[in-house]
C-alpha cells in the first residue's frame, strides 16, 4: 500500500493572513479552466496564471483608481455639457417657432385686414382702381338720376 499522502498544515500556521491561492491545497481547484478565468477577470491572477500580489502592487491600484475617479467627473462633465447644449438648441428652436407663429399671425392679420377694407368699400359702393387705368371709378348711382318730370310729384 502506498503512503498515505497527508495534509501540508505548515501554510497555514506560517504567519500572516490565510490565502487561498498561495495554499498547495488548493493548488488542483486552481487548476481548473473556468475558476482560472474568473480568477483572471477578477485581476487575481494575470495570463500567465500567477498570482497577483494586491499588497505590492497597492499603488499601481491606487493610481488606476484615481484614473477612474478622473474619467467619472470628465465623463459627468461632458454628459451635463452635452444636455445644456441640447437645451440651448431646444431653446434656439422654440424661439425660431415662436418668430415664425408671430410673423405668421401678423401676415393673417394684415390680409383679414386688408379683406375688411376690400368688404367696406364694396358696401360703400367703391371699387379698386382698374389695373392700367389711372382712373378711379365710382360706383355710385348718383351720376344716373335723372330728372323726375315736375309734374308727376
């Protein structure tokens, strides 16, 4: 019978926090494909499948978190940048509505007016001048009436 292989405890007790990933115990479960591809989207691990010291390499951490933090205000100021310009178009737009609503109103208004006119002088008896004719013509009946016999009234 072969030797019974037993359990290396000296890990374990040699100091410091327990890792996982330093333990020869565990070193089978780490060998698997998909625990070393979490490992490695996790940053635990890098391609090669060495572990990454996080204690040592605390200020690579800190100076990639300080880039984020960076990115995340640059990236919050071109979004607050990026709605005001939005507004100040909306703005510019309705505004240019408006102008155009207004004008619109006012060439209504000029032409309603311009019919009232057209409709008084017709009630008038008045026409427009004849285009060409430099004359202007009346409408009235007043140059017709002719003189009633005096004896008749």
């Amino acid at each position: 019978m072969p030797p019974r292989q037993e359990w290396d405890s000296s890990f374990a007790t040699s100091g410091g926090e327990y890792n996982a990933l330093r333990d020869p115990n565990m070193r089978h479960y780490f060998e698997n494909r998909s625990v070393q591809t979490h490992l490695y989207k996790t940053g635990q691990i890098d391609k090669a499948g060495r572990v990454i010291d996080l204690e040592r390499n605390k200020s690579k951490f800190h100076i990639i978190e300080q880039e984020f933090k960076a990115a995340e205000r640059l990236e919050y100021w071109r979004k607050k940048e990026e709605a005001e310009m939005r507004h100040r178009v909306q703005q510019k737009r309705h505004e240019a509505l408006s102008r155009s609503r207004r004008a619109e109103k006012l060439l209504k208004m000029k032409e309603d007016r311009r019919i009232r006119q057209e409709i008084v002088r017709a009630a008038r008896g008045m026409t427009l001048p004849v285009l060409g004719s430099g004359t202007k013509q009346h409408g009235s009946m007043s140059s017709f009436i002719t003189e009633a016999p005096s004896g008749d009234l």
